[in-house]
C-alpha cells in the first residue's frame, strides 16, 4: 500500500507520498512514488503513483520514453498543458491494461493503479489531476482542493475538516505532515521515509523539495506536538451530565 | 455500511453504533445495531453488528430463539459464560454461512457479518469479542482496550494514540463520540443518531445506555470543541525552519 496526499491552494501546491511497497508482510522495500518531470522556466510537473508498483513504474517510464498518438511521440516534456498530461497519463494506464492486464489476472493480481498528477506548464496554468486505473480523471478545484490515493482513510478526517483553497502553502505542509502521521501509525503498509514537495504558483521550480526520513526534527515535533494536542483537546471536552441508568 | 467501536476497559465497557443500513445510496434507512440480552442481576451482554443486516439480524434472532447444539438448545439468556457466549455467536454465523451462503454468492452478494459481543455473567467476568464472518473471534485485552467493526479506518486514529485500558470511563465516552464523529463526517453510509452503552463492571446493568439524535446538546459540544481543538491544535505547531530550493 501507500499513502498520496496533494493539495491544490490558491497559492501553490503540497505533495506528499510514503516510500513504502510491499509483497506480502516481508518482502517491504522503499521506493520513491513521486517523479518530477521538469524543464527549468518551462514547466514543472510532478507524478505521484500508488497501487501496483511495475504499473506504476512502467507508467513513468511510458511518459519519460513517449508515447505515439496521431502521428506523434509525446511524453511529460512535450504535453502543451496540464490537462494533456494528464490525458497522456491516462492513455499510458489504457495502454498498459491493453498489455498486462490478462496476464495479470491470470495470477489473480488486480490492475491497480492511481495517479495524482500536479503541477504548472508556463501559459497554461498549474493544476491537480487524479488519474483512475481505468484512465480517467478528475481535477481538483477550490471546493475540494485536496486529493489523495491509497491508504487514504486514517489521514482524511483533519483533511476534512480544516483544508481550504486560501490555506497558506506552510499551514499545508502542517496538515499532510499531520495527514501522514495518522496513516503511519495506524497501516504498516505505509512506511517512512516521506517525500515532500512544497510548489508556490509561478514559481515553475519547487520551494521545498525534500526527503523527510525518521530522524528529521521538524516532523518529530509535528507528531509530537500533534499527539499532545490530541491528548489535550479530548480532556478539554467537558463530561456528559446525563443522568444514569438505562 | 456500519461503525461500531467498543472499549473494554478497567472500569466496564463503552459501546457505540451508528444507526444506518443502506442499500445502494438511494435506499437509506434507520437500524439500531446494538442488541441487549440482559437477566437483572445475573447477566448484562451487548451484541453489535456491521455487514449485511439481514445476517447480523438473523445472527440476533438465532441467539434469542436458541441454537440446538448437543442435544440442548442455547440461548444468550442460558449460556453459562461471556466466552460460551462469543462461541454460540459464531455457531450462528456458521450456520448461516451453511444455509445462505451459496444463495448469496448466487447473487453477487458477500457473506458478510462481523458482530461485537461485550458483557458480564455473574461469577464469570466481563468480557469483549470481536466474531468474524467465518465464526472465530478475537477477545480485546489490556494491550489493545478497543476494536471495531464496519468503517473502522477514519476513527482509529484517535483510538490508536490514546485509548488505554485505564483510562476512565467518562473518558472512554468522549473518545468513542470523537471517533464517530470523524467517521460521520468523512463517511456517507454511516450515520445518525448513534446508540450509546455504558457498562461498569460488576454493575449487571447499564449506567448510561442513550440514543443520541443530532439535536443532542452534548454530542454537538463534543462536535465543535473536537474540530477548534483541531484547528488550534495544527496553528499552534511552528513552521518547518527548511532552507527554500529543491
């Protein structure tokens, strides 16, 4: 499993994925899920994958490498705007079903992949997209400017709750870091390091990119800070007065 | 869809249901999921269910009609401890397996049923199961004071970070509504009013055992403490101190 987590705010974007895969319980490994596809004053796009680790994988390759539509090779480099890279996207999982998806299902492995796909092409505009195993998509927007993939229920509800479009880019930062500290403890599948990627609109290069592993100050005071104020807020909450008895 | 939590504690018991079944998203109704078997002064136990009603209400019709098992017939009302009591649960998910499995699967629908079991016989303790769909159960012990069936994922994380087996009972309260609460909120098939059962051990009756509706001025105080609690929880975290660039 893994855990996605991209916001999409007025002012920029956050992304953050785990680096956990796993076939079975003991056979974990760390692998980036987030792959930058970047020409410098251009374009920035960054690609967060979960599901189906060689789908995955090959997707990537497929957008680096190019893919032939009409008459033209195409890959993330080349896209005229957010909205085609997410349909070349969307085109590399239809290709890569159309070529693995039997063979997959005769060892009863699901075709499971699902991309989030975020970022700024100069011109065009900087955009959010989540890309199904079946191709398709959905974008982000300011009523819900958040989208995950994976193991996304442990992280939702302070997503739910607090994640507006005029959240400030750091206060975004806070809240996947808290997002991903819930999914850490509560799924053994999704595993530290953690990749974070802070993008301001514009900027068409990243403010923070940066690998947060176990032993970074920052994120343990986030959880620690995080856990206090659980703990607090929960004997904050006044006693019921109801009277006893059934 | 369906959550239910119970917290088996030093000091008793706290159960919590939500209330709604639903059959497709157009076909929502009210079920109470939480079911009584109590003799005053002798036996007090609690049995609640998530997965396919019809099972989970057949599972609570068998255990009061009586099951015939080696030439007598048992009921939740006869069996001699909670630990019978757990087992007697599973014979009746197995045998229906027995008798509807086949149909079910015939129409595309999972066998699927997973019931909590809590209480006290006199003389015998109190106890807290969790029975699977195949009839075998867990039992939740001072390492782990909680479990949960149906949506359990968004309100765990809460139960993860503070639940402990000594932890009060009143607190227990607050925690479960907590925990309900976020599910509620980030889960369409799980939904209001919940019922509310506590249990202190030795008492054979319940000290509190309340419906909760969405007018009920306590649940609503829990409600926006909880999400200003979160709020100021995550403002009250510093910014990261990172140097910008990637």
């Amino acid at each position: 499993m893994t855990y996605c987590v991209g916001l999409a705010l007025k002012d920029g974007l956050v992304l953050l994925s785990d680096t956990r895969t796993n076939a079975g319980v003991d056979n974990i490994s760390i692998f980036s899920k987030m792959h930058v596809f970047k020409i410098p004053g251009e374009r920035y796009l960054a690609l967060l994958t979960a599901g189906n680790l060689a789908v995955g994988q090959a997707v990537v390759n497929m957008l680096h490498e190019g893919i032939k539509t009409n008459e033209r090779v195409e890959t993330l480099y080349t896209v005229s705007s957010p909205f085609r890279a997410a349909q070349l996207a969307g085109e590399a999982v239809r290709r890569l079903f159309h070529t693995e998806g039997d063979a997959l299902k005769a060892q009863g492995v699901p075709f499971d992949v699902s991309i989030l796909l975020a970022g700024e092409i100069k011109g065009r505009g900087m955009r959010m997209f989540q890309i199904y195993s079946a191709g398709n998509f959905i974008e982000a927007t300011p009523d819900t400017p958040f989208l995950q993939i994976g193991e996304h229920k442990y992280g939702k509800p302070i997503l739910d709750r607090v994640v507006q479009y005029d959240t400030d880019l750091m206060d975004g930062v806070k809240l996947v870091l808290v997002s991903m500290d819930s999914t850490l403890r509560s799924n053994l599948t999704v595993g530290m390091p953690i990749d974070l990627l802070v993008y301001r609109r514009g900027a068409l290069a990243p403010d923070v990119k940066r690998r947060i592993t176990e032993d970074d100050r920052y994120f343990q005071t986030v959880r620690e800070r995080w856990g206090e104020a659980l703990r607090d807020a929960y004997r904050a909450i006044p006693y019921p007065d109801w009277s006893t008895g059934s």
